[in-house]
C-alpha cells in the first residue's frame, strides 16, 4: 500500500534564493490519499524559510535577527501583562468581540466594518478561498508578497504580475492589467514590502478611478503605522471597491502572536463568516492586541525607535558606499549597486557572520538587501559584519 | 453600488439548537465582491456559537463554564511560564521543529509523522481541503463534530451521516457507508463527543479490516488522554490508513492557544506544506505546548481531577433522579429521560441561572445534555441550579 518507489526530494525556496531539501514528496500512488487535482498539482513549498530553519542548517543562532520585518522592540508592556493574564484554557472568543470593538472606535466604523483573523496570511488565504477559483485572474506586482501568491496558486487561480516602476508598486498598471484580464482580486501593498517605497493614499484614491467595477482591491497596509501621516487610504470603511489588511505583527509588536485585520463593506466582512476558521483565535493574543491598540503612547515611542533605527541603517550603508532607499515601513532595503548575484553574495556574507537579513527576489529589486530595524547593539553588529560581507561578495 | 436592498438576517445554530440574529447577509449585488460559486451557496454560519456571544445576549457573565468541554484545572504551571517567557515580537518558528521533534519522541515515530496545526480545527480544514472538491463524498455521523461538517460543506464536498448505535459512533456503518458511497474520508472521534463514549482501540483496528482501500480515516482522539488505556488505536504512525488528530486544548489545558497536531504517513503529513498557513502557529503556543507536553506528572494529576469532577458530575445527576452516561471524555453527557425538547428546556434552565452547558442536537442523542469537568465551586453551582432546571422544565 507504500508507495514501491519516491520522487526526488521536493525543495524549498525562500525570499533569499536558498533552497533546503524537506522531506520526500507525496507519491500519489499511496490508494488512501487522493487529493483533489488541483492539491495533486500543487508543490509542496513554503513562501518563506524561517530564521529558525537557518539557523539548524547552520548550527548556530543569529547574532542579528533582521530579515522578517519583525518589530525587536517588542509589544507594550501592558500587552505582554495582558497576555500573561488571559486564561488560556478557555477557547477565544470567537466573535473577537472586544478587539473589533475597539478597532472600530480606533477607526471611526462599526464592529461589521472589521474581521479579526490569524494574521494577514490568514486573511488573505480566506479572502482568496471566497473569491478565486479555478482559472480565475489575480493582478500583483512581480516581486510583491510571495504569501498571496501562495494562497492565489492554493485555490487555483491564475497571477498576472506586472513589474515595479522606480522601485514602487505601480497602482495605474495594476489596475490596467486588471481591466485587460477582468481580475477578481488585485493586490497592493502600501507602504511596499520589500522596496520600503510607499504612496500618498490619495493618490492611491485617484488610480482607483481605473479600478475595474468587477475587481476587488486588496490594499495590504501592513506598514502603514511606520509611514508618513496621509499613507493610509482616505476612503470610508465601507467602500466596497477594496479591502484593507492591518496587523499588529510590524509597529505593534506582536509577529508571533498572529493578529491581523481587515476593514471593509459589512456584506464583503460578512462573507469571511462561511469559511474562516471561527474559533481560531488564540484568546492571549485577543487581549494582547486589545492592550496593544490601546497603548498609543507606547506605539508613538516605537515609532521613534523606527526612526531612529532607519537613520543608523542607512547611515551604515553610505559608510560603506551603498545606497539607503527611502523607506515608510520598519526595514531599509539598500541598494548594492550592482545585480542579483552581487546582493546575493552580500547577503550570504552577512548570513554567514550570523546576520538575518533578506533581499527581493525579481530583477533589477534584487539587486537590494533589506534590513529590519534593528536594536542599537544589533545594528552594531550589522555594521560590524557589512564591509567583511562587501569585500567578499567583490571578490567572488 | 452598495446592495438597494437586503436579504433577511442569516442567523446562526449552534450547538445547542440556539439561533442567534447577525449581521445581514451578502446580497451578491455588489460587483466588487464576486464570490465563487462555491462561496456564494455556502451560509454564514458557525459551527458553534461562543459563550461569550451568549453572555453579551444575556448582558451578564456565565457563573460555571461548563459547555464547551474545555479543561477548567488549566495548563501546567511550566506552560504558563513558557508562555509568558516567549518573546511575542518574533514570528513562530513555521517548522514547529522543536514541538514536533518533542511529540515524535513522546508517541515513538519522526517529527516526520507529526503536522502541528492551529487546533485540530485548522488540520480538519486542511485535510478536507487536500482531499476534498465539490461533490466528494465524505462519511461521519449523525450529530458528531459540527465543525469537521462546516469544512466538509465548506470545500464543497457530499457528507453522508450514519446513525450513532447505543450511543457509540458505530465503526461498522461508517465504513459500510464509505464503501457504498466510495468516500474520501470517513470521520471517527474516539472517544466520542458528544456522547463521552469510546471503543477500544483494538475494536477500531478490527473494524479496519473493511475500510476501503480508497478512504482515508480520520481518527479523532482529541479527548484520548481522558480516556482508559487501550482507547488510543495500536497502530504504527505511518499506516496509511488513517491520520490521527490530537490536541492540546482538552486534557492539557490549552484550548486558547490553538495547539492541534496530526499523527500520520509521512506522505500524508508532507502535503500539508501544500496549504496550511506556515506561519500560522502562534509562537507563544509553540512554547507553552511543549511545556505541557514535558511536564506529565501534571498532566497525571489533571487526568486525577477529572476522574473526580466525573464522578461528581454523574452524583449530582443521579441525586436529581437523571442518567449518567460513561464517559472517557473531560465531560459527563446526561440522560435527561425524554425528549429533546425536555433536554433543552432543562439546558435552558441551567443557562438561565449562569450556567453555561451544551447538548446533542441530533435525535435520540438529543435527550441529554453535556456537562463538561469543573472545579469543585463550579459543580457545587450546577448541583443548585439543577433542581430548579429540571422542576420549571417538568412543569414546562
């Protein structure tokens, strides 16, 4: 009943180029697993190896951990209280009541306006299970977030990618290629991840005039609380033309506790309800995000902390004759001058003095690495590892 | 743009039978929102609805939770610890390498065999999606876990119900009905919710022999640590039979967090890759799950704990002139003597004097109601608002 024989061992790849072998793939010929065609077809990878893998792989931590955009100066303390008092032998609330109450006051809507989910990646997955099915068109930028893609690639749908212009996310061409391909979803990241690049949200308001009246727009403002004032879209909650995603993974704090959540239309909130996992909330992280959005001190304190630590990343990479590209979001993704390879090469070199960091992955972005925010000491350690890394990655 | 008009209020079941208004319907009218058809036909409903839903209704708090059988002893004071010790600002480990290699030495197989989820909700998900298109069939039965039929509906699939014989999920059908309708997936919880009644694992390895060759069982033995020895099947972790779900959310004490895990054929755990969310588990989760899982003298004197409340559970129904079922669960299913209606006037009486329970809502299953292990205050409440339940509920 074993499968007699296995196929070659399927690999991973990661935002950086690495790939690392996993374990051998699923034969088919195994009578009591028939996927379904489209599961058949799908490769068994992930959108990004995490530090950890790394780190096994090479047999010691990272001195630096500045790849995932993760937020090291941590959640309010008052998060951290409340998640060490929520009594975790009782199932969350589904409903996030609370949360979404408070989101709402936060954002001028009504609690219909909002979904709370399992992160952004949770969201997203949902919001693509109830929209693309197979064959159906999906819009992104080449080189924008791997994760949806993922999710669009799960449920079948076909991804048209048009590529950044100057290193932005380029809404009029996104929604161009939407209209030529009658798009169900396009993807937008503002401010944008990896290139740091960011639009005014009324210029985003002004390209939706060639939004498509049969498309969605999934508007991914992750990073909006790093951004410049006049980032985030000016649109009421409930214009039904877009969805927005929010997290409290970057300026919140909060990666691994895994809040997202998205303000839209009641009917298109309403419709998260047939498919999400209701009580897949963990109930600490309910009540950490709950103290962490009513922190707003603490928020514009790590806003310094950002700013401060995208001053001391650039101003190492002009000491050492790289170029900083201005950035709305908690990373700086330095441009090395040269191609892919070049910044590979960076990156591995910087990997190798136990630096997490991760770099674009499309042509000519990839001709950057990105750096989270980091502490001081951290950062320290990244001017410490760079020249090595540079010097090594010109003599390669 | 916006719908003109609204269709009238979806409303919720849950477990109990209640059925509580929310939010409007998706009128499909908005161009923007083009569900899927698969989307569009399902309805917004959750498979349960939450205890804290039900206190905002009632406007006032549940004095004993009793209803959602989840383990009021709480999580080892190690996991707790590790909980609070884990750094929130840093995404999950996407392997859950350090858990699953925990769980493969704990159950003898490879972290291979093992596929940590976010509850076993989210690995019923996943493995419905896997397996699972339009019109699939798929075996359970009538009045087992609402949520695995949420999944089953949610992905399209054709769900056939058999009838529970003596109050046992009864192998037999099951497989019978698998290989009448050729299902992809047959569902098995053993022990039982919720009905608290188990087989012997060696009964669920003799039925086996008529599994078909072409239907994967899903055993579910989420309440398995609460059970006798020889309830958890006796089969090697990669048979390709059957994927095993388990939980820390039961005896363990963890249902907030959303720790699940699958037990299963190293071909069949690989697929997950294909879907899940990587990055889904909550970090703190990880941590505290592995805490748990090393810590079992605790998990010896919580197994303690609910041997007494079952008993005291079983004494106060008996002092009530009512009908303890067996139970190898962290909760005591009690026969009410009549009818389903007669039951739930009884839950509805309970419910009324803050005492949150739930019941079977199929017939004849639905002449109980469910009440899950509490502290000694808790049971001391249900053994004073019984009375009175029962007294308005007979005069009903």
């Amino acid at each position: 009943m074993l499968a007699a024989s296995r196929r070659p061992n399927i690999r991973l790849c990661d935002h950086t180029g690495l790939a690392l072998p996993i374990a051998p793939a699923l034969t088919g010929r195994m009578t009591h697993i028939r996927l379904t065609p489209l599961a058949q077809s799908l490769p068994a990878t992930v959108p990004f190896v995490g530090p950890e893998t790394q780190e096994r792989a090479r047999g010691s931590a990272f001195e630096a951990r500045l790849g995932a955009n993760e937020n090291v100066f941590g959640p309010s303390p008052q998060a951290i209280r409340a998640m060490a008092e929520a009594p975790q032998w009782m199932y969350g609330d589904p409903e996030s009541h609370d949360l979404r109450t408070a989101l709402a006051a936060h954002h001028g809507c009504t609690p219909d306006h909002i979904m709370v989910g399992e992160g952004i990646d949770g969201l997203l997955s949902y919001i693509v299970r109830l929209m693309v099915g197979p064959q159906d068109a999906v819009v992104t930028s080449a080189g924008a977030y791997p994760t949806f893609n993922y999710h669009v690639a799960g449920f079948g749908g076909t991804l048209h990618a048009v590529p950044y212009v100057e290193d932005h996310e380029d809404p009029q061409s996104l929604l161009a290629k939407a209209a030529e391909v009658d798009a169900k979803l396009v993807y937008l990241a503002n401010p944008d991840n990896p290139m740091g690049s960011h639009h005014k949200g009324e210029d985003i308001v002004k390209a939706m005039d060639d939004l498509p009246a049969t498309t969605l727009l999934i508007l991914d403002e992750a990073y909006v609380e790093c951004a410049p004032e006049g980032t985030a879209v000016p649109l009421p909650a409930d214009d039904p033309r877009l969805i927005r995603m929010r997290t409290f993974s970057k300026a919140y704090g909060l990666a691994g506790a895994r809040v997202g959540y998205a303000i839209g239309h009641p009917d298109l909130i309403q419709a998260f309800h047939k498919v999400r996992n209701h009580f897949g909330m963990n109930r600490a992280a309910q009540a950490g995000a709950l103290a962490a959005l009513n922190d707003q001190p603490y928020l514009a304190q790590v806003q310094q902390q950002i700013t401060q630590a995208r001053d001391q990343i650039a101003q190492i990479a002009q000491d050492n004759g790289l170029t900083p590209l201005p950035s709305a979001t908690n990373f700086v993704t330095i441009d090395c001058g040269r191609d892919g390879d070049f910044a590979k090469a960076v990156l591995d070199g910087l990997i190798a003095q136990g630096i997490f960091v991760r770099m674009p992955f499309v042509a000519p972005q990839n001709r950057c690495i990105r750096i989270s925010c980091g502490t001081p000491a951290m950062l320290q350690a990244l001017a410490t590892a760079l020249p090595k890394a540079l010097a090594d990655a010109k003599q390669g």
